[in-house]
C-alpha cells in the first residue's frame, strides 16, 4: 500500500519524470522520490545520523509538493513538510543558545522573496521567527541566506526599490533599481546590529544583467546587483556574493563598508583564468583561509557549473584555483546552488536549478550523487540530525478481505528501529501481536490471521535497544471485530 516509483532513464538535459510518495498513514504529504545514483566508500551521506537537506519546488515541474524535506542516504524520506503556496528555502541544521536547530526561510518567492526564517527544535517545536528590521520592515527578508553567527544573530538579505541614473547602462535617468540590502538581526530581541545597502558602494555600472527594454521603472525596477549570499568572515567582516556583478564583495563590519571585490569588471584581485567565476552563489571563508562558491557559469556558454575553492591571496591579491568540483557530464544550472565544507573534509554542492545533489571528496572525487523530480532546491546540505517530534505517530488500518495491516509513519522521528502493534481492551492493557523493523518512512504491520482485535489497536515506535519512544505511540480507530 506504500508507494514509490523511480525515476525514468533521463540525460542531465532532462528532469525525470516520476509519481511522488505517497503514504497510507500520512496521505497529505506526497514528497519527491529521490533517486540515489552514484553512492561509493568515503562518502559523508549513508552513516548513521547524516542527512541530505532540501526545499523542492517548482510545482510547475512535475513536484506533487513544495517545502522541507530531510532524506537519509537510500534517498528515503524523513521529514516532509509541506508548505503549501511558499516555497521553503535553505533548509539546514544550526546551533542557536547552544542547542542544535532546524532552519528555513518561508514565504513569497520568484527572483526575489518576502518572508521570514522558522527556527525549530528537536521536537519540531517552533521557537521563533526571524526578519528583516527597519528600514525594510518586518517580513521582507529574501530567501538567499538564513545563516545564524555564533553571536546570537542571524544575517539576512532584502531588496528594496530604489531610484538610480541608469542612463550609463541604456536607461532612463530617473529610473530605479533592486538596492540590494544587508542586515544582521539579533535573534532575541529583533534588533538590527549592523546594515549594508548597495548602491552607497556599489554603481549600477558594475552590473553584468542586461537592462531590458521597459525595465528600470518603479512598477519593473533593475535588478542590476543581486546579492544572494552573505557570511562570516572572521569577526571583523563578510562576505557578501553579488550575482549579477558577478563579485564577491568583503565588507568590514565596523564601518560598514567594503574592503575589496573578487572576480567582476571592478576585482581588485588578479584572478586566474581557470579560477575565474561568472553568477556565482554561496561565496564562504573555509579555515584554511580559502575561499568556495558555486560558479554557476550561466550566459557565459561555459556548459559547466561548478564548485571551486581559490586561494586568495590578500598581500599579493591574487586569485587562484585550488579544486574544483564538477560532475561527471555537463550541468549547467543557470541558478540558485551552494557548495557545502563538511568536517571530514568532504565537499557537498548542492546543485540548485538542476534537481542533483553531490559529495566529493577534497580532491574533487565524486563520492555521492542524488536526483530528486521536483524541479529544483536552492541548496543542499549534509548534515548530522537527531529529533523526536512531540506530536506523536500516525497510524493507518487497511483491511484488504480477510486479510488486514496498520501502516505506521512518525514524521521527523530519527531514533526509531522497529514498530510494535498492539490491541486489548484499553491501552494499559493491550499486549503485543505483531512487531516489524522500520522500513523507511512508513511501515507496514499486517495482522497475524485470526487474531481478534480488541476495543484499542495501537502502534507503539521502539529504538534499537527494543524500548519504546518517548512520545511514540499512536491509537488507531477502532476497528470492526475480526476474527
């Protein structure tokens, strides 16, 4: 009664086409299948306790659902929520107050977004939401980053409609622009402790987007700068990436002000042609001192995106390639996409218009390779994740004739091995009759022949020592006797 299908046979030019999940015990979630296609030794995703985090999207491609989704290395489903109109984006484990969290960005989106950050804990409990503050306003943070700093606050991104002389890139001279806004938000009390807006630094010149006819107005502004990523670097400063200048900007934190440009027509770095990026994403300072992105390469008729680390050299300011990471055959993912350093030292790149996620090692060894069918996932992460959520399992009885199963499913739970079904008169005294190791998000529990069922049927999730789950047990509505 579980159902999946995998994908179809399709070329890196085609998103296969497949049927969602779909689930007996949850019907309201019908997340994408995720189809595992290069999994080797070494690889970060299939130990125990390491997930693969995603947003899919795009309901126009095929997705039966948008929202969160958690999987594990079979591509299984852990977590699904369903977010119904909004998108969810950058879906990823974080430490806030000194406890592991569950964050993503919700709301309205397209290019562009307004919303807000949900941060969850280990019961999938909501602790607060997280925005943009004044000037912009509560509710218009963009979806592009959602990263929490080990101060307590969390940086943010927003656009905001601003009036520009576009007259140097064929526009009117009382147009306006997409101002690209930074800010870095202090997750308690709301407050806005630092701010960054482009246009105080950075001219409409620099930008590599063609301004189209009937663009640069207030009801159709120029999106000439398009920041989609911003991070730490170090305590002093960030690293903010620009798509459409294609330059990673250093911003000096006390002054607000920036320190430097990589990669665009105004690099203050002499970047190395094989280091060289074009409408990158997700630009961070590795320990090492290096730098990685996402070198989406899109319009430059490269064929390839990719990963890159560079060796950025601050004295001599140079640019080159340290690795890239790259698949196997060409993907060109004209959007969206991230590239993820994990502890071990592995490399995950997140694929974002293209519906892939990949490990590699630090030499660029493909290790790990996933497709999902739902269009598309901003980024993608790997990460460690244990929850047990406070609402409890969900349970389903199928009766098929004489014969009859409970389909059982705890979404978001991590800890549980195998499923116990249980009946009697009430709950206190039902005992066990059937017991099956968990398969995957639901598993099915069929009723041993001529049992006879009692007023409670139950289902009861159990870890791998046998004990029952704080929380785990769910009643099934009473059946008709059988016998």
């Amino acid at each position: 009664m579980r159902h999946r299908r995998a994908p179809t046979s399709a070329g890196e030019d085609e998103v296969a086409a497949a049927e969602p999940w779909t689930f007996v015990s949850r019907p309201d979630l019908t997340p994408p299948v995720v189809a595992v296609t290069t999994s080797e030794t070494g690889a970060t995703l299939g130990r125990d306790g390491m997930y693969a985090f995603l947003g899919p999207k795009d309901l126009d491609r095929g997705s039966a659902m948008q929202g969160a989704l958690i999987v594990d290395g079979e591509g299984e489903p852990v977590w699904v929520a369903n977010t119904g109109d909004d998108a969810a984006f950058d879906l990823r484990v974080q430490e806030y107050q000194g406890e592991p969290v569950l964050t993503y960005w919700v709301g309205q989106s397209g290019f562009h977004g307004s919303g807000e950050v949900v941060i969850l804990d280990d019961t999938y409990a909501e602790i607060t939401r997280v925005s943009t503050g004044e000037p912009i306003g509560a509710g218009n943070a963009d979806m592009h980053e959602t990263m929490i700093t080990d101060r307590g606050t969390m940086l943010l991104l927003a656009y905001v409609t601003a009036p520009a002389d576009l007259t140097e890139v064929g526009g009117p001279s009382d147009g306006y622009v997409l101002e690209g806004r930074v800010q870095e938000v202090d997750i308690a009390t709301g407050e806005v402790v630092f701010a960054w807006s482009s246009l105080d630094e950075v001219p409409v010149t620099e930008s590599r987007q063609v301004l189209d006819e009937g663009q640069g107005t207030r009801a159709e502004p120029y999106d000439y700068i398009h920041l989609n990523a911003v991070s730490q670097d170090g305590d002093d400063g960030f690293l903010v990436s620009a798509r459409n200048t294609s330059t990673v900007y250093r911003l000096d934190r006390s002054t607000a002000s920036v320190d430097w440009r990589l990669g665009g027509q105004r690099s203050d770095f002499t970047v190395d042609e094989d280091a060289r990026f074009a409408w990158q994403h997700d630009a961070q300072r590795r320990a090492d001192g290096t730098i990685t992105l996402f070198d989406n390469q899109s319009e430059d008729d490269a064929g390839w995106s990719r990963g890159l680390r560079l060796d950025v050299d601050e004295e001599a300011m140079t640019a080159s390639l340290v690795t890239q990471y790259a698949p196997e055959q060409e993907r060109l993912a004209a959007t969206q996409g991230n590239l993820q350093e994990l502890a071990g030292g592995n490399l995950v790149v997140g694929w974002g218009s293209r519906p892939f996620y990949s490990e590699f090692d630090r030499d660029g060894t493909l290790l790990y390779e996933a497709t999902f069918t739902a269009g598309t996932s901003y980024r993608a992460y790997v990460l460690p994740w244990s929850a047990t959520p406070a609402a409890p399992p969900d349970a389903q009885l199928v009766e098929d004739g004489s014969a009859a199963s409970v389909f059982a499913s705890w979404n978001g739970a991590t800890g549980v091995a195998s499923w116990q079904l249980v009946t009697g008169p009430d709950e206190a005294s039902a005992v066990e009759i059937a017991r099956a190791a968990r398969e995957g998000f639901e598993t099915e529990l069929p009723i041993p022949g001529g049992t006879t069922l009692g007023a409670y049927v139950g289902v009861r999730a159990m870890d791998a020592a046998g004990d029952v789950i704080g929380g785990g047990a769910a009643q099934i509505a009473a059946p008709e006797p059988m016998g």
